[in-house]
C-alpha cells in the first residue's frame, strides 16, 4: 500500500465543537488564532464555528444541502434565445 503524501486532520464532533466555541465564547480562550494552533486547524474554520453557533444555536455540517428551492439562482444564468441570431444567414 501507498504511503500518503499530505496529513490527513482530525475530524471534529458535533458536541467538540460546540463546546469550543461556548470556550470561546465565553472568555475561556483567548482568541481564533490561539484556538486554531491548539487544535490544529485554520483560523477561518475556528471562525465559522462560531458565526454557525451564533446563528443556528449550534455547529452544523450543512454541505451538500442546497436545493433549488434554498438556492434558486446557483449556476450559470440561462441566455435567451435570439431568433436573428439563428438565421443561416
């Protein structure tokens, strides 16, 4: 078997991370850079744990959902049609 080339990281609970973000939140860290370097990931993700807590009461995975009726507009707008633009001419 092929030995990996990048680091793989670890993977978080839904329960982990609420916890660390009322830590944060509650003054217990000291801020998203120091909380990311403990637990080895990037300052954004520490960041939008947060603004998910603060928005929906808890962290939530919410990859994959968009529907079009949640997101109507994702895509590539559809051109209308010319009709002189499809003479042979």
């Amino acid at each position: 078997m092929r030995e990996r080339k990048t680091i793989k990281h670890r993977q978080y609970t839904i329960e982990e991370k609420n916890e660390m973000v009322i830590n944060y939140l509650t003054g217990k860290s000291s801020g998203y850079t120091t909380l990311a370097k403990q637990l080895d990931v990037d300052s954004s993700v520490v960041r939008r744990w947060v603004k998910q807590y603060q928005t929906f009461g808890t962290t939530v995975d919410r990859r994959g959902i968009a529907t079009k009726e949640t997101t109507p507009n994702k895509g590539r707008p559809k051109q209308p049609i010319k009709y002189e633009d499809m003479s042979k001419e």
